[in-house]
C-alpha cells in the first residue's frame, strides 16, 4: 500500500490528515452509538472499530510514505504528531458518550482524552530533552486503540453476558485512564533517570 501511494504522489501529510477523518467517523460513530436501539448500536460499534483500525492505519502509512518514500517534508513532524493528538480526543470523548449511563462515563470519556494527550506531551518532552523519546507503555496509543477496538467488537455481545448497555465500554475507559496514569509515571521516571545518568 505504501508503495502504491508513492507511485501515486500521495504525500505523507495528506495521510495524516485522513486520518482523522477517520478518527473523527470512530468517534462519531461511538457518541452515537449510546443511545440508539441494539441492532443500530451494533453497526455503529463495528463502524467505530474499523475507523480505529484505519485510523492506524494511516500512522503506519504517513511514516511509510515519508521514510521509504523519501517524501519527507521540513513540516511532516507536525502533520505526524498533532492529527493523533485530535484524533485520540475525538475517539475517547465518543467513548465517554457511548457508555453514557454508567457513573461518570462522560468524566472518563474527557479524562482518557487529556491523558492521551500528556502521554504523548511527556514523549515528546524527552525527546526537546535530547533524548530518544519513549513509546513504552502500558497504554501508549497502540495499546489504547487495541483495547478501545477489542471493547467496540466485544459490547454488541453484552445483553448475552446479562451486562448493561455500555458496561464493557465503561470498564475499559477506567483501564484505560489507569493505564495512561501508569505510563506517564513510567515515561517520566526514565526521562529523569536518563537525564541524572548524563
């Protein structure tokens, strides 16, 4: 595919940038998805996984392109980094949504959305350090997207298991928040501990 898309004059950039319009359909597709009927409610959920997938898909692509491609561009590291940013907001705060009625859904929703965010901050903070920068998780964006496409493929299946609609969405928005609050801690420790050992 990447191949294909350099042959075809694709730039990195533009990759990037479809990417969130798929991240944006994922979270579109997650927001609604909490209150609608079952059957509708599982399409939605499936739609939300592929957009997620392809989201993905995307940042292994634009890197691809950029690197392999040689059409590397003196902007392409904000065109990298900031899409991913807007894209996990979008996708959390969906998520929030989509399990609305369980306590504090929303506030998970939001939450998960800042700490992705900062997950990614701290990571780039080594790295203006001068310092390789750190994808070490356990909720670095692969992890989280992994979890979030598991739970969109799983929650159709709840009313089966006598869970409550949004119950396994809900459950995986703590994991998650908890995840990202463990990786911050871990990224930060060894961007000090690299930092003193200089």
């Amino acid at each position: 595919m990447a191949q294909l898309l350099v042959k075809a004059r694709i730039s990195p950039n533009a990759i990037s940038i479809v990417s969130l319009v798929f991240a944006a359909g994922a979270g579109a597709a997650l927001y609604f998805s909490g209150r609608t009927p079952p059957v509708e409610r599982m399409w939605l959920l499936l739609l939300a996984a592929a957009g997620i997938q392809l989201r993905l898909l995307c940042n292994m692509l634009d890197g691809m392109v950029a690197v392999e491609g040689g059409r590397q561009t003196k902007s392409g590291e904000v065109f990298n980094d900031l899409p991913d940013r807007i894209a996990d907001t979008l996708i959390f705060i969906g998520a929030g949504y989509a399990a609305w009625d369980h306590p504090h859904a929303l506030e998970l929703g939001y939450a998960a959305a800042v700490l992705a965010v900062f997950t990614a901050y701290v990571r780039m903070l080594g790295g203006a350090s001068g310092l390789q920068q750190s994808f070490i998780g356990p909720m670095a964006k692969q992890q989280r997207m992994a979890v979030l496409t598991i739970v969109c493929l799983l929650s159709p299946w709840e009313t089966r298991f006598q869970l409550s609609s949004g119950a396994i969405l809900w459950t995986a928005l703590i994991a998650i928040n908890l995840g990202c609050v463990v990786t911050i801690i871990r990224r930060t420790a060894r961007i000090l501990r690299e930092l003193e050992s200089r």
